[in-house]
C-alpha cells in the first residue's frame, strides 16, 4: 500500500537542481512507478538513476526501493541504449516506426518508449461501461470535424482498436464514456452538465464494483471542450482520483499532471496536405491571426500589429480576401505565435504542426500534450506571456541551423498530432493510449 507522502511524489515535478521525497528523480519529469508485473518494458526509473542524474546522486540504489514500497521487486539492471535500437537490413539503426532514427532526439527516451509502446500494443485492455443513450450524451461521439474533434475520434477510435474488451477482469483502466460535447450541443447549460455527469458516475458506482476498488483511480472521463473540465467538479473523487483527459490542461487550477492526461486539440479536418521540407518557401518571420479573447492576445496584437516582419492580425483572416489564406499562411511562415485564449491550449498549435510552421507557445501553465514523451525544445519555441514584448528578438535570434532543426524535428512528430479513422500506429489516439498505459496501476489503494 502507497502511503501519502509517497503519493505525492506522483503528483508534482521536481525544481531545478533539487530533488523532494524519498528518492530523486529529473527536474520536470514524471516519477514512473514501476509495479513488478513480468513485463519487457524497461523500467524507467532504473534508467533513469543510472544514466541521467547528477553524480552526487547516483548514491542512491534503485534496488532499494522495494524496501520502501515491499510489492515492488528490485530492478533489472538498465538496458544498453544501443540494443534496443532497431537495426535495418542495411545495417543502419532506425526508430521505432521504421521511417528512421535520425531525429530520435525527439523523444525523451526513445528506446524506452520503443519497448513500453510495443508492450502497451500487446497488452493494454480498457473496459468500456454499457450504461448510457447513445442517442443522449453517451457512448458514441457528437461529431469529428471541427475544433473539438478530438473527443469524437477518441469516442469512436476506442470502439475501432484491439484495446477494448468486454471482460472487465482483464481491463488495466475504465472509460467513462459520458461526452460533453454532446451535452453542449444539445444546449444543456453547465450546471446541469455537473448534475449529469455527476449522476452518471454514481450510477456506475452503485451498480458495478469496479469503482470501489480504487476510488476511481483506474478510470479515466475524456472531455475536449473546457466546459467538460468543469462539469467533473460536482463529483469529487473523480477529480482527485480519476484520470482526466483533457484538451484544457492548465496546471495553475485543478489539473494535476502525472495523473491527467493533455489532450491535443486538433481542428478537423485538415484544409490542406501537411508541410514539409519547404523551408525555403518560409519567408515570413512570424504569424498569428485571431479572436482578441484573452489578455495575452490583446497584448501581441497592440504590440506587434503594425510591425513589418510580423504578420500579426487582431482578427481572423476573412474568407471574403481569398480562398484558404489563412491556412495558406501557415506554409510562408517560420514561425507561428499560438498565445493562449479563452484556455491555455488553441487548436493553431496542431495547425502549426500540421503545416510544417513551428509552433511558439505563448501560454503561461500549459501541460502541453505528450510532454513527457515528446521533448517540445526539438520542435518549438516555448515563451512565458511576459516574453511577447522581446518577441520580435527572440525570433530573430534563431540562427538559419537552428531553425532547420527545428523544422526537421517537426516533420517528424507530425504523426502523433494526426486522428485517424480507424486508428493508425502512432498516431494521436495511440499516444493518448500510451498515455493512459503509463498511468495504470500508479495509484494503489
């Protein structure tokens, strides 16, 4: 049994060049549990003490740790990056997907990721409950297009994919499958939405036993619009305890990364192919075009509106000037500005990735979506809100290498921000599953 204060240690990041709890882990990232089930995952946490924190530290021994937590056996020594990478008929290592291993340096830990990714394919099981109207605000998605797409292909993705079962003795998580979305477009007002969801939830827990086990810790509710963020409040436990995939992941309110899962939020469908390997068409140094719906877009668009090298509009771009300009001007452009709006997250941060531009995040407690897979430093600029007044600089300050890089490593995580139907490898739905694998069995009661 996990006490408290080791629970905690599942819920916050480490600060720089400091390490809380009872073991040290790296500063921002998560601190992975490993539960000692026969798996060819590789443990993270060994790999982690060995290879990459400070010396000073390394006094630690992983195989203590079962004596702290006694169901955890001690650890497999680390596994040589080099033997688990793929290695091609020419000879030449690769990544995991076979496109190649040039940009590796994407991920965090690539070879870890390799081997959890393939052992989530083979074994994750997720039960869906039965109980709902399909034809109400259960089940089945309220659409797939548009800028909350993400919570329909996730709706319907789920029921495509070899990750269901009917069995819930075999299930590692439970999915609420209650939409949002779907009450919003039905007009329920938000707090009837809290009433309903509210409701739903205690119904499962009076007629199934799977709730009590955990507290609701191996069930996860997934919700795109931030209205669906709220509506959870009503019931407690399903805030503190279950695992909310979410497209708003603000951790400055009631979001807890580690135990929440970021979800992209990605505008359906796509305008026009993606971009790729066209820096020499991208001549415009910077874009950002839209609604004036939060204090940090009015502040770009006062500031850099009338500059020469920015294209920067306080409204949206009008179809009247041009079929398609607006995403037309994703391909010219080095980078575009993604400031937050009404909600940390925006929908152009996928439409940068898509079109090849690269994102700059300009959003203060942004949990952004697959951080702790993806390294977003090799693909994006990441600025606080107080940095839109050296914009200008700082985007010029990126060297013509720097940016190519950039770019490359753009290209090459454009998979994992694209829906499917049905699902493909890697793409969006599959790493909000690795996600959600990640997550089984961290919490134990």
């Amino acid at each position: 049994m996990i006490n408290a204060p080791l629970f905690k240690l599942t819920e916050r990041k480490a600060t720089k060049n400091s390490y809380s709890g009872i073991l040290p882990f790296p500063a921002g990232k998560p601190f992975p549990i490993y539960d000692g089930r026969k798996t060819d995952a590789v443990p993270l946490f060994s790999v982690l003490l060995s290879t990459t924190l400070p010396p000073h530290t390394r006094r630690y021994n992983p195989n203590l740790l079962h004596l702290l937590i006694p169901q955890i056996p001690p650890f497999p020594p680390p596994v040589p990056l080099r033997s688990l990478l793929k290695t091609h008929s020419d000879g030449k290592q690769g990544d995991f997907d076979g496109s190649g291993g040039e940009f590796d340096s994407v991920y965090h830990f690539p070879e870890i990721f390799r081997r959890n990714y393939a052992e989530m394919e083979r074994n994750f099981k997720v039960f869906i409950y039965p109980d709902g109207d399909p034809k109400t605000f259960y089940q089945t998605p309220r659409k797939l297009t548009g800028k909350y797409a993400s919570e329909g292909y996730f709706f319907q993705n789920i029921r495509e994919s070899g990750f269901r079962t009917d069995d819930p003795d075999q299930a590692h998580l439970f999915f609420i499958p209650i939409s949002c979305h779907k009450m919003r477009g039905k007009g329920t007002s938000y707090e009837n939405m809290t009433i309903i969801v509210q409701n739903y939830v205690d119904s499962l827990i009076a007629k199934y036993s799977y709730w009590n086990r955990t507290l609701g810790a191996d069930h996860f509710f997934v919700t795109c619009h931030d209205v669906g963020v709220r509506a959870t409040e009503g019931h407690p436990l399903l805030v503190k305890n279950s695992i909310r995939v979410v497209c708003s992941p603000s951790y400055d309110v009631g979001y807890i990364p580690h135990k929440d899962v970021a979800l992209p939020q990605v505008l359906q469908p796509f305008a026009l192919p993606a971009g790729g390997n066209d820096v020499e068409n991208r001549t415009i140094l910077g874009f950002w075009a839209g609604h004036r719906n939060s204090k940090i877009r009015v502040i770009l668009a006062r500031v850099w509106e009338n500059d020469t090298e920015l294209a920067i509009s306080n409204n949206r771009i009008s179809r009247a000037i041009g079929e398609l300009v607006y995403q037309k001007q994703f391909y010219r452009t080095k980078f575009c500005i993604c400031p937050g709006g009404s909600q940390v997250n925006s929908a152009r941060i996928a439409d940068s990735i898509h079109y090849g531009c690269i994102p700059v995040i300009l959003s203060n407690y942004y949990d952004l979506p697959f951080n702790d897979i993806l390294d977003w430093k090799k693909f994006s600029l990441i600025l606080k809100e107080s940095d839109v007044y050296q914009l200008k600089a700082i985007l010029k300050a990126i060297s013509d290498e720097e940016f190519v890089a950039l770019h490359k490593g753009l290209v090459e995580i454009q998979k994992h921000f694209e829906w499917h139907s049905p699902p493909i490898r890697f793409d969006a739905f599959h790493m909000v599953m690795y996600e959600l694998w990640l997550r089984r069995h961290v919490i134990k009661y």
